[in-house]
C-alpha cells in the first residue's frame, strides 16, 4: 500500500477530499488557502479555483453542485468555485467559530461540525442541516470535530472531537437524523498523531487519517486497527475513496505550521496522494435540498 503523489499543488490545509462517481472527478479544498481544487479522473486534469473565505469542508448536492461550509455560513457552491446562494448562515453568539468537517448521509442531510478558530476553546457544535434548510445541533461541547462517516447499514455515526484524542461512535437513526448511545470507539492519547478526517469502506471499515502522525490507519468495526498506511508527510488530514470502482483511497495533507527545517525534510507536505487498499468504498451522500429555494428563502 505504496502511496503515489498525483497532483504538483501544494495544499496550506488539503481537507475534505469527496467522489462523484457521475462526473468521476474528485473535489477537495485548500482550507487556507482557500480554494476548490478538482480532479478529472480520466484526462489526469488538475484545476484550482479560489474561495472567498476559509472552507472547513465541502459535499456533493443531489442536482449536482456542491455545498461549501464556510465562515459566514453554508453556500450553494458550482464545481468550477462559484459562490451560489447561502443556505444557513453561521450561528449566532460565536463570532469566533467556524464550519469545519462535514459529510451527507444517505438520506441528504448534511452533518457538519462548527469549531473555534482562535482558541481551542470547547464552543463547537455538531449541527444537522436538514432539507428544509435549517440546523439542527447533535452535540456540544466540542473543540475541532472530524472524522464523519457512517456505517454501510446507516445505523452507525462516528465522529472525532480532534483535540480530545479520541473516535466515538453513536446509533444513528437515518429516518428522523437523531444521534444516541454515544460510546468511545477508539482512545488515541497515545497515538502518532490526532485523530483527523475519515473515509468509510464496504466492509464497514473505518479509515481514518492521524495528523501530525503521518499515517492512515484503518478501524474494524470493533475498534482495532489492522490496517496502516505511512505517509512521506507527517500531517495527513483526511480521506476518502474513489475511481471508477470506488477502490482507490485519496489523503489530504497539510503544511501550516511546519517549520522550515521541517518543510525541507518534507517536500511533498501539502500533497494529495492516492493509494489502491485492496478494499472498495462507498458512494457518497448527496444533499437533497432545493438550494435556489431554501437560498432565496434565507
């Protein structure tokens, strides 16, 4: 499980990588840079577009664009990083947070965390954006949420506070969206690195990227790690699969606040890599609200 750089750009904060299997392209960000970047699967094309503000995360829409998670709110988003309506703004009363991760499940909603960005400080919130357009808080008390994905059978929900060191799990009820029995899934105190973004395989596996640790590893159901893949960069920060068969797993990485020493021992920081695991992944969610009504009604 050899990973092989595929791209020249040099990501500041590489995030939130996502496959359209209909268009076979793959979109991921540059938080701060910030910027879209796209992937054409089959000619190899790479392009670029900047964003206006930092982007925590980015998902596929159902009619096909992309919704981008943004400081001032949730934006309607095209694939060549147009701004189109925004569908929530930020919420009140922190005007230090931002959005941060985020991903769909399988019933279009949007799950997405809020985090603030000039101190650590526990004010976050993991929010529901509904069809209907508006946000629903899951749970509080959080300082940078990641690693988002849900089981294959939709009954599972896991989710990593990256600042607390450790993955949990809740019982997540796809028809109404609800969150329940929260359990830790796995403690990384002692780990390389921080638990950072996710990916979830076929087999219900779940592969998640360990920043600062300069690793992926890969969860069983029960919490076990059986699977590792080492990086040339030590800050990793998120995953996800795609290609035509769903089989080719891609990292994000980052650069912000390495050193220079650092820097030079670590040329291809910032990278984005793809490595072929021997497993499939999953389609991702698709957000299935009506972005030009929910947008005109904001």
């Amino acid at each position: 499980m050899k990973p092989e750089r595929i791209t020249e750009s040099l990501c500041r904060l590489g995030e939130c990588p996502i496959w359209c299997e209909r268009t076979r392209r793959l979109y991921w960000v540059d938080s701060r840079g910030p910027a879209l970047h796209v992937l054409d699967h089959a000619s190899g094309k790479h392009a670029s577009y900047p964003l206006p503000e930092v982007v925590g995360s980015i998902c596929l829409r159902e009619d096909g664009g992309l919704l981008a998670a943004m400081v001032t709110g949730i934006y309607a988003l095209s694939p060549e990083g147009a701004i189109g309506p925004r569908i929530a703004e930020a919420v009140p009363n922190h005007p230090d947070n931002r959005f941060n991760d985020g991903r769909c499940d399988r019933a279009g909603r949007f799950i997405v965390g809020t985090m603030n960005d000039k101190a650590r400080d526990p004010t976050g919130v993991l929010w529901s954006l509904g069809t209907d357009g508006r946000l629903t808080a899951m749970e509080g008390d959080v300082i940078v949420p990641n690693s988002l994905a849900f089981s294959p059978d939709d009954t599972v929900m896991y989710f990593a506070d990256t600042y607390r060191h450790a993955i949990h799990r809740f019982d997540y009820d796809i028809e109404t969206g609800r969150i329940s029995n929260k359990q830790l899934f796995s403690d990384r105190t002692s780990a390389p690195g921080r638990p950072d973004g996710s990916a979830m395989d076929a087999d219900g596996c779940l592969w998640n990227a360990e920043y600062a640790g300069g690793r992926v590893v890969r969860y069983t159901p029960d919490g076990k790690i059986d699977r590792v893949v080492e990086l040339p960069v030590s800050q990793p920060s998120c995953c996800a699969f795609g290609g035509a068969q769903l089989d080719e797993l891609y990292i994000t990485t980052a650069r912000q606040r390495l050193s220079d020493d650092e820097l030079k021992a670590q040329p291809l920081a910032g990278s984005l890599f793809v490595v072929r695991p021997g497993v499939k992944g999953l389609p991702e969610g698709r957000y299935r609200g009506d972005v030009n009504q929910l947008g005109a009604a904001a």
